[in-house]
C-alpha cells in the first residue's frame, strides 16, 4: 500500500510538471539578458573573489535564477530545473545531489501553491472570500474582525507570501472599511477604527503564514532545520501543532485590539449590504 502511494504521489508529480512545460512560454529578450547578466558575472566576479570555482559557478547560477524569475522569463518550475540542470553539467554540484531535494514532498507542495497564486490573486479570491464572510456576519465589529481574519485563513495557504496578500487583499481591504465605517457610522474617529482594522490585519497575515506550511516560504526553513534533529514535518503535521496556538491567538485578538484601539464601533447593520453589493460588482471568477 506505501509502495502504491508513493507510485501515485510521484505520477502526479510527473503530470504536474507535464502541465507547467505545456503551458509555459519562455519570454526569448528577458532569456537573453539573463544570458547577458550571466556572462559578466563570469568575468567580474573571479577577480574580486576568493572563492573557489565551483562556489562562483553556484553563486553566478542562483543570481541568474533570481533575477529570471523576477523577470518572469519562464515558469519558476523550469527556471529550477534549467538551474539545477547547469550545476549539475557544469560539475558544480553532483547530480544525485542536485536533485535529492526532490524527494522531499515539501518543495512541491510550494511549487503547486506558487503556480496557483498568480491565479488566486488575479481572481481577487481574497477579496470575494472577505465580501462573502461580511455579507452574512458584517452586521458588527466582532463578526466584521472575524470575516478579515477567516479570509486571511482561507487564503493563507493557497497564497505563499504574506507580502502578497497584505498587499492583494489586507491594504485595501482595510482601506475600503476604514472609509466607509468612518464616512457612515456617527461619533467613529477614522484613526482609531483605521488603528484597529489595520493592526487586525497584520494580526490575521502573520499568523495564516504560522499556521500553514504553504502560508510562506520561509517556512521550509523551518522544517529543513526541524529535520536535522530528526522531526519530519509534512503539511498536516505542521497545521497539528500550529493549530491550537495561533486558532486561540485568532479567537482572543479582536477583543484585544477593541480594548486597546477602541474603535468605539457597534452597530454596522448597513456595511452587510455594502458587502453583498461589492461582491456583485467583483462579477465572476476569470483566470
């Protein structure tokens, strides 16, 4: 039964990477500056180095990469590949080694949620999610705290970059409710509910990116390190022990902040209608 399983994870693997080379397009003008960048290096850096020339080959190599998936020449599965693949040509690295860190399920679970998080955010899933959440229980600020904060859960391990969804959903999130809490609810100083949501945000961003392996990158850190003491973290393992301490920081923080931000905000019966009608606006899910 292991056997089998392990013949189905690494078929799906197979098919996955199939589809990403299917679907890839490589931009030809940023390959040639990569190219370009990558030659200079290999002129400049040996005179102003004393490393040997294995760990320059290596350096000039990650470089390049970085700057190709910044660029976005190809799929960042293929960049990796073609990466790996020149270490390992170039006998900078032996090939077996090259390729040993794909066996570990980790780097594959982040290369399935990289590939989806351009889809995720250029859907405004985050966004629909949190409309959907305050639709039914935006009636109050309690309810309003805890629609942000399951959005952040939800989204947090499709989506492997807090920075991204601070930016693609918390910001104008946070925005969009400061103004208009503070334009159509009396006695409300925009700075204290701005104070709250923000701070609630940042609350629900950095503990989604703790609760999940695939919630930020530098969690693979973690587990690199975990393993040379012997503890093997797999996605359901790190969620069991993550679980308790961030779920009770999630229930206790918007009690915390009212306390000390007071918002002064109670009845919020009209941003439920608010809700729904921004939902209708954001039309259907396109890719």
């Amino acid at each position: 039964e292991s056997s089998f399983r392990h013949h189905k994870l690494n078929m799906s693997f197979i098919s996955f990477i199939s589809d990403s080379l299917n679907k890839s397009e490589v931009k030809f003008k940023r390959l040639a500056v990569i190219v370009f960048i990558a030659t200079i290096l290999c002129i400049i850096i040996p005179n102003y180095t004393e490393l040997s020339p294995e760990a320059v080959r290596m350096l000039i190599i990650f470089i390049s990469t970085m700057i190709g998936i910044i660029l976005e020449v190809s799929n960042p599965i293929i960049l990796l590949l073609f990466a790996v693949t020149c270490a390992s040509l170039s006998n900078t690295i032996d090939v077996k080694m090259g390729f040993s860190g794909f066996s570990n399920i980790v780097p594959w679970l982040l290369f399935v949620v990289l590939s989806l998080a351009k889809t995720i955010s250029s859907s405004t899933l985050g966004l629909r999610i949190a409309y959907l959440f305050m639709k039914y229980f935006g009636g109050s600020i309690v309810g309003l705290s805890y629609s942000i904060l399951l959005t952040e859960v939800l989204i947090g391990p499709l989506l492997p970059s807090n920075t991204a969804r601070a930016a693609s959903l918390d910001m104008p999130l946070v925005k969009s409710l400061t103004q208009y809490i503070s334009c159509n609810t009396k006695d409300v100083s925009e700075k204290r509910i701005g104070s709250y949501l923000s701070l609630l945000g940042i609350c629900g961003n950095f503990s989604s990116s703790g609760l999940f392996l695939t919630a930020m990158l530098s969690n693979t850190l973690v587990v690199d390190a975990a393993a040379q003491f012997g503890l093997n973290a797999t996605w359901i393992t790190w969620f069991q022990y993550m679980i308790i301490p961030y779920f009770t920081f999630l229930l206790l923080v918007p009690f915390i902040l009212q306390f000390i931000c007071k918002p002064n905000v109670h009845n919020l019966s009209t941003l439920k209608e608010l809700a729904a009608k921004k939902y209708k606006e954001l039309g259907e899910i396109t890719n």
